[in-house]
C-alpha cells in the first residue's frame, strides 16, 4: 500500500490537528492509515465512532448486532429518534459517514464470539472495548492478550465510570485486574441499575482520547493505572495496576487459548436455557385484575423502588422495597394470601423466596411484573 | 480510624453512605469492622471460604493489596481504602 496522503478537504477538514505540533501533518497520517475496531455502538460506543471517525483514523470497525430503541436514545448519541427500530450498525455508520466521508467503516453485524474474535480482531490495530457484559469483556481481552493488540477498556455503572488500557506489550491485562468474573446476579447491569446518560459520554471520550494517543504515540497511556471516575462527587482517582507476577513477560499465563465466556462466567447458553417454568405460585397479571375486580381477599405488594412507584403503579398494590422487606415483613398478616410484584418478575420471585422462609405460607408471584400488566391489564402504564 | 470509599454498587449495604470511617491497624481488621457495622456486605466482600472476591479488589492509596501484604497490610489512621469491585456496563 503507498504511503497516505490528504486531499486539500482533509487538510482543511484536519487544519486544527495540522497545526499543532503533537499531531502535525505526521500525526494526521498516522491516524489514517491506523484501524481501530470498535466492539458495541452503545452508550460508550456512540461518542467513541463519532469522535473517532472526526479524528481521521483510516478504517474503523464497528461490531453490533443490537437494533435501537427508545430507551437508548438517553445516551447513545450517535443513534436519533428517527433511527428507532433500525439495526444500531446502519444508524452508526450513516452517523459516521456524515461527519467524515474520508474513513473507510467496516461493519461487521455480529455478536462477537470465540469463533469469530480473532479473525475479527486481526485485521485492526487496536481495540476498543464498549461492550456491557462480563463474557464479552474477557473474550475481548483474551484476544486481544493472544494477537498482541492493546484494548483500550471503559465501563460504567449508575454514576460511575472506569477506564484503562490493556494487553499492550509490557503492560497488564483485564484479567491483571479481574482475575474472574462475579457470578450472574451479584453485579447489577445498566439495565438494572441505570446509568446518567451523559457518564457513558464522558468515559467512552477517555477511551477515544487513549486511542488516538496511543496511534500518534504521544504523551502517557492509561496503561498500568486504573482511572475511576465519580460524576456525582465530580472526583477522578487513580489506582495503580500491575501485570500479574506469574506473567513476567509475554502473554497473561491465563490465558492459553479463547474459551467458552458464557460458561466462564456462569451463565447458561441461550440455546440451553430452560423455558420459564409456570409454577402454581404464579399468578398473571390478568388473573391479578380479575381477582382484584370480584373484590377477593388478598394482600398486593409491589416490592420495587420508591422512585420506580412513582413512574408508574398500580393503586391496589402497598410498596414495600425489596430491600426493606426483612423489616417489614410484620406488618403482614402470616395467613393472609399475598401477591408480590415488581418490574419484570425477578425481584418479586425474590421477595416470595424470602416471605416464604419467613413463614408465609400463601404467597405468589405476579408473573412478568408491572411490565405484563401494562400489556396485559391497563395499556396506559408506562413501561420504562 | 481509616476512611473507606464505598463504590456505588454496594452502598445499598451501607446506607447509602459513600464512604465509612472504620478501626484497625491492617486491612483485614478494617474490612472486618467495616462488615461488622455493616453485616449485609460481608457477603459481598467475602466467598464462604472468608477469602475475598476475585471481582472485588482493595486498594489502600493507590496500590492494589495484592501486591502489598493483603489482608495483613498495614492501615494508618490518614489511609484511604477504596473497594473497587468489577462492572461491566456499556454497549446497552
């Protein structure tokens, strides 16, 4: 391939990246004839395809195979309202195309896997990772540790963000920090817990800044340093962070090969996954309806958030938070029949688990939370 | 008396509190009074064998416990000690 060059558009288009010298004219061709891969067009992927095709780099790819909806729009600037529906690659590639023409954006429309990472990855100089589950994570990071590419890593949680870089030569990987991953359940995800919009925004533009230096080569990487950032306390920190001592030198001794991330991280395979099994503890939410509506006997409780209560309720149903129940538990009749529900089901299956240890013989759950009864009893209910 | 920054996925065990002031002279007596006062975080902390989570590193400062005498390193009264546990969030 010869050598790049810019046409008198880019050197107008770059002029302020021309003109200092931390980038230069160098610089500029640098990033153009540099590839990066971007796992996820989500809430750190948006700002991160965005800025990353403005800057100029050469090739980007894009790995997604999600479709946007509303409740994306909140944070992932690069999808807009008109893209609802439409696979997020398409409305991430019209995106990028728009602000910069010149780069060259590879889709690839697929949940990236053991069988593909590598053949995937090798094509890219780098990798940056804004994906949203623990299997993904270390499959990004195991690759990248065995192809010798850096992964240039960002997360986030509710109002909390951390950023590092990985797998480059000398320095530690996602493993270094995490050794294994928690069990399913005990970290809640974004769609549990909610993330500020603008967080992912913030932390996917750390992680574009790391990409773009460590292309031109130019000042300190996040390499070996954790950073943490607080949006709530508006701190960030610094943690340092150190390659494993049993990897001396080389590759993470972990890691001999890609492995299967949904069993590492104990989670069942989709295909594998058993239907969800109605037990006679369960109740509909049309059964609850109809039940409420003849003016039977028995207790509704809705056991989530009192912020998410005042979303959307049901006036029949008496909050009490999930979390408060332990305490709360004797302000219930033991031989009354009770009804928990929540926003999908999971919590309250909770919720009846312990009422049930508790010593409350007739409890049930309503099967699909607040969210079924939206569809299923009263369609004025906001899903959220 | 160390300060202890509690990260946001567990201070539904700490009332909410973002950071705790606990006693002791190693890590392992502060995160011991710390679950002490908070009894709901010990099994977030801890495995059953009383080791703690591969998901959750300490730092006291900036340094990982890891790589200083872990629950034996010790804790002057002007240290901070972060728990940082691993999240995972992003593309959705």
């Amino acid at each position: 391939m010869s050598a790049p060059t810019l046409s008198n558009e880019e050197v107008l288009r770059y002029s302020r990246h021309l003109i200092m010298p931390e980038v230069g004219m160098e610089g500029q061709l640098k990033l153009k004839s540099s590839s990066v891969l971007l796992v996820g067009t989500g809430g750190l992927g948006a700002p991160l395809g965005m800025y990353l095709a403005a800057a100029g780099i050469g090739r980007i790819g894009v790995v997604d195979f999600d479709v946007v909806d509303h409740t994306n729009l909140q944070r992932q600037v690069i999808h807009g309202t008109k893209d609802v529906g439409r696979p997020k690659i398409d409305s991430a590639y019209d995106r990028m195309m728009d602000i910069n023409p010149n780069v060259q954006i590879i889709k690839h429309e697929v949940a990236l896997t053991s069988e593909n990472a590598l053949e995937i990855i090798k094509d890219y100089d780098l990798v940056v990772d804004g994906t949203d589950n623990f299997p993904t994570r270390y499959l990004v990071n195991d690759a990248c540790v065995l192809l010798g590419k850096p992964n240039v890593y960002g997360s986030i949680f509710r109002f909390e963000g951390q950023a590092s870089v990985f797998a480059t030569d000398d320095g530690p990987c996602y493993r270094c920090l995490y050794p294994e991953p928690p069990p399913p359940g005990l970290v809640p995800s974004c769609a549990e817990g909610g993330v500020l919009g603008i967080l992912p925004g913030v932390v996917g533009l750390i992680q574009a800044t790391e990409v773009v230096k460590i292309i031109l080569g130019k000042g300190d990487s996040l390499k070996g340093r954790l950073m943490l950032y607080d949006a709530l306390g508006m701190r960030f920190r610094e943690l340092k962070l150190r390659r494993d001592p049993a990897c001396p030198t080389g590759q993470c001794s972990r890691i001999k090969g890609l492995i299967d991330y949904q069993e590492f991280c104990g989670m069942p395979h989709a295909q594998e996954a058993p239907a969800p099994v109605v037990t006679d503890a369960d109740i509909t939410p049309k059964e609850v309806s109809e039940r409420l509506a003849r003016g039977d006997r028995f207790v509704l409780i809705d056991v989530r958030e009192v912020h998410e209560h005042q979303i959307c309720n049901i006036p029949a149903a008496q909050l009490i938070p999930l979390g408060d129940l332990p305490k709360r538990a004797n302000e219930l009749d033991p031989a009354a029949e009770i009804i928990c529900h929540c926003k999908s089901g999971m919590r309250s299956a909770k919720a009846c688990d312990f009422l049930r240890q508790a010593g409350f013989r007739h409890v049930r759950n309503m099967k699909g939370g607040i969210l079924a009864w939206s569809d299923q009893v009263d369609p004025s209910v906001p899903k959220y | 008396m160390a300060k202890v920054l509690i990260p946001t996925p567990l201070r539904q065990f700490t009332d909410k509190q973002d950071a705790v002031i606990a006693a002791g002279s190693t890590v392992g007596e502060v995160l011991g009074a710390l679950t002490a006062q908070f009894p709901a975080l010990r099994n977030n902390l801890y495995n059953a064998e009383g080791k703690l989570r591969s998901f959750v590193n300490v730092y006291v400062n900036d340094e990982d416990i890891r790589y200083l005498d872990k629950d034996a390193t010790a804790v002057k009264d002007s240290d901070t000690l972060s728990i940082v546990p691993s999240i995972a969030g992003g593309r959705s």
